[in-house]
C-alpha cells in the first residue's frame, strides 16, 4: 500500500542528544525521576481535590 505525499513528512526531524545532554541524562537515576514524577502527580491531584472543594483520598496524602 503506498502512503499518500501529504502524510510521508508529518513526522518532526528529533535532533540528536549533544553529548552533554547525554551525559546529563545518565546522571540521573531512573527511579528518581519515577519517584519525583509520583510525587508531582500526588501533589497536582491534591491541588485539584482542594480546587474542588473535595476531600484528599488517603492515597493522595502527604506522607510526614
């Protein structure tokens, strides 16, 4: 099946890392960006839930 011309170049050239930001990415370990992203998550779905004038499920709260 051919791909029709319009639909052949829609995808965005992605640039090459520098080899800096290479090394910047190895630095950091992947369970910290997990645990931060979770972290972030937590703390955005808190500020909905006060937005909304909701309780904090247990889940969502901030571990002391």
């Amino acid at each position: 099946m051919r791909i029709p011309f319009s639909r052949r170049r829609t995808v965005a050239p992605v640039a090459p890392l520098t080899p800096e930001e290479a090394s910047r990415a190895l630095l950091v370990p992947r369970s910290a960006l997990r645990a931060a992203h979770k972290a972030h998550v937590r703390a955005v779905a808190r500020q909905l839930c006060a937005k909304a004038g909701q309780p904090v499920p247990a889940a969502l709260q901030e571990k002391a």
